[in-house]
C-alpha cells in the first residue's frame, strides 16, 4: 500500500471511529449493550478488509480507544519464545507513541497471558491486591484493561489499554466488547501478517 492510499485509509477509519465515538455515548446501561455490539460490528468490518499491517494495528488500537474511552493503547505480540514485545502504541489523541512513552503494567500484561482471558480494572487504584502492584502504583494507573490475542488455542499477543483517569459508566459491554474486539483483531493479524511482512 502506498503511502497516499494509507493515508486515505486512515482517513476513512478516523470517520468511523467518530461515528462509534458517538454512538457509544449514548450508551448508559446494560439495556444498551446491543448499541455497543452494534458499533462493534461496523469496526469489525474494517478490521477485517485491512490487509497492510501498519493499518491493520493503527486501526485495532484506535478502535480499542474508541470504546473504552483510554488515554493510551498498545498492541503486543509473541516472539518465538512467547515473550510479548511490543509493537506499536498509540494515544487517544491519535498520536503514535515511541519507545520511552510506551510503560505498561508488566505485571497486568503476564497475568492476562497466564489467565487465557481479559482483565478489567475500571479503577486499578482502589482494587486489592492490583492497587499493591508496583507498576500500577509507579505508572499511576486507574484504568486498565489486557485482552489476550488468540488465534483458536494459540495465543498470539495482548491487547492493552490504560489510563489515569477512572473508567466512565464502566458496563458490562466494556468486557463483551473487549473480547470480541481481540478475537477479531487475532484473526485479522494473523491473516495480515501471510500478505505483509512486518519487521517491527
């Protein structure tokens, strides 16, 4: 993909996400979880017509961002050994983070890896034992949330969001949305990764 048909790609996935943006905003209980499912579907759509890896994990992040409300996002994937390395890390302002500016809960990170399923902190800070974590307390995390890549029985990666802010009207539809949005994400990487080779 050249970079100008990228950019437009790029461009037509920020309208998007604008859309979800404000459709999740009406979302005020679990009565509204099917809004969410909803926005989610029409994310899913793009996920999977994205083939360019760089796009494809731009997109992941910026749609985690878009439903969760974060301040940051990062995308982290399996080395050979099953180390997770991070790959790309982006801000809720649509920034692309660099390699000082991506921290995370490393304890958070391997947890969700060991458990095989999502951990949801809406406000790590006031949840034992996770408030006694030292990177929590050092990053001075309140939201977070790791949702494990799975592509069928073979984990892949994580998908990490977090933030110093609380989670706002923390819902049943944030655990929902999360999982399906990782189980959607693996399988778009994974199909991806057999057209673009991606050397970050």
């Amino acid at each position: 993909m050249n970079p100008d048909d990228r950019q437009r790609r790029l461009d037509d996935v920020d309208r998007l996400l604008r859309e979800v943006r404000e459709e999740l905003a009406l979302v005020r209980d679990d009565n509204d979880e099917l809004r969410a499912l909803h926005a989610l579907l029409q994310v899913t759509r793009a996920i999977h017509s994205e083939t360019d890896i760089y796009s494809l994990m731009t997109l992941i992040l910026d749609s985690a961002l878009a439903f969760t409300g974060a301040e940051r996002a990062f995308l982290l994937l399996l080395s050979p050994r099953g180390e997770p390395r991070l790959k790309m890390g982006r801000t809720g302002a649509g920034q692309y983070l660099n390699a000082r500016e991506c921290s995370v809960s490393s304890r958070v990170v391997q947890t969700a890896l060991l458990r095989h399923r999502p951990i949801i902190l809406p406000d790590a800070q006031g949840d034992v034992p996770y408030n006694k974590w030292d990177s929590i307390v050092k990053l001075k995390l309140r939201t977070i949330i790791a949702a494990p890549l799975r592509v069928g029985e073979h984990p892949i990666g994580l998908l990490y969001v977090d933030g110093r802010r609380a989670l706002a009207r923390y819902g049943r539809h944030h655990l929902s949305v999360m999982t399906t949005l990782a189980e959607q994400a693996a399988a778009a990487l994974s199909r991806a990764q057999k057209f673009d080779t991606y050397g970050g």
